[in-house]
C-alpha cells in the first residue's frame, strides 16, 4: 500500500516515544499504529481499537454475520495487507494481554492524539471473542468514563453474548434481540435504503459519524438503518 507524505508525517506524529516503548515492550516492536484516530468517516476524536481482524471474526466464523459478502472491513483487509496485518497482530496481543497492559497502551495513544478523544469505538473490524471478553471491556470502557469522560461503543452481531454484563459500552446489535443492545443497527441494500420511507422510531443512518452521536449513545432505542457500504 502506498504511502503518502502526509501519512509518513502522521505516522511519525503519533509514534511518540511512549507509544515506542510500549510497543517495543508488549509488541515486540510493531510499529504501525495499534490504534487508530478515526476513519474516512469517523472524527479523530474517537479512538478506534478492533479487537480481532476481519478474516478471523468470531461472527463470520459462527454464521452470525448477515453481510459477510459486503463486509467493508474484509474488503479492506483484502485490498491492504498493512491493514490487515494490523489487525492480526492487534488481535492476537488483545487475546493475551492485561487489561492493565491495553489500557496503558491506550493512555498513550489518548495521550499523544491529534485532538482530545472524547469516543472509544470497539470493532471497525472484527467482533467480540466470549463472553470475558465482554466483561474485559467493560472494565476498560468504565475506566476511562470515571477517569477521562470518555465514552465507548460498538456494533456487534454476538447474539449468542450477553451484553448486560457490559453497562459502560454502548451496544449497537447488528441482529434483533441482542441481550443488552441499546437499539438494532440494520445494513440494507443500497437501493433498499434509498427507497426506504422510515416511521416513528426508526432513523436512516447518513453515513457520517462527524456531528452525530446516536450511536454512540444510549438516549434512541430505536432501528437505525445504514447503507450497506
């Protein structure tokens, strides 16, 4: 994947030398960026940490996920083995590590970040691994709301997971009926979507994170319904 000025000078920017040492220390030197600060389509403001890559999501691999064929992250991780590869190395030290471990490693990243983080965003590829997995983030997610303010989300097909178990993370269920959801978050077909007249309770997603927050709070219990990508 080509580099471009900018992102070398990005890439530069963040790689500080905390964020150095705990890599060298819990990542045997990885160098990339562990964690990201937004997308095309979130603002930098949220911290992005997936928890496994797009190949290895526990959904995919359990039938759970309904839109595998046009999973944006999958795409991603196909067109840009950095990406991926990214992700692979994430996932496998999140498997492993202490929860005391990721949040030093993510204070770093708060720490150094363009602007103040005021999101956490969980899986902008993969999903949650079990059910202590779960209980693990939450732990996290409640940490760095008493300590920072800071608020965390997350979409999540795991319908055979209990999310009552994670209060602190703002749970978007990809499927119907997910225990501890805040709402059901639908992907439609494109043309579906663009037809679609909504009714009382039902929102159409415009694909922008920048100046929204529906989702990543707890106030719409709703169906909000996005584009699939």
């Amino acid at each position: 994947m080509a580099v471009n000025s900018n992102s070398l000078q990005f890439l530069n920017y963040v790689m500080k030398k905390k964020i150095k040492v705990l890599q060298c220390k819990y990542l045997a030197g990885f160098g990339g960026i562990a964690f990201a600060y937004g997308n095309t389509k979130i603002p930098r403001s949220t911290l992005i940490v997936n928890l496994t890559s797009a190949e290895h999501c526990p959904s995919r691999a359990l039938g759970l996920c309904k839109v595998e064929s046009v999973c944006y992250a999958l795409k991603c991780e196909r067109i840009y083995p950095n990406y991926k590869h990214k992700n692979i190395v994430m996932e496998r030290w999140l498997t492993n590590a202490s929860t005391t471990e990721i949040v030093s490693l993510m204070e770093a990243y708060i720490d150094n970040a363009p602007e103040p983080i005021t999101l956490i965003r969980l899986d902008e590829a993969g999903d949650f691994r079990d059910q202590n997995q779960v209980r693990q983030w939450n732990k996290i997610a409640r940490y760095f709301d008493m300590t920072r303010g800071i608020k965390t989300y997350t979409y999540t097909c795991r319908s055979d997971l209990d999310f009552r178990d994670a209060p602190y993370i703002v749970v978007n269920g990809s499927l119907p009926n997910i225990q501890g959801a805040a709402r059901e978050y639908k992907c439609v077909p494109g043309v579906e979507y663009d037809n679609m007249a909504i009714g009382k309770g039902e929102y159409k997603c415009p694909g922008n994170c920048n100046g929204c927050s529906l989702c990543s709070t707890a106030r719409f219990n709703g169906i909000i319904y996005s584009r699939q990508h």
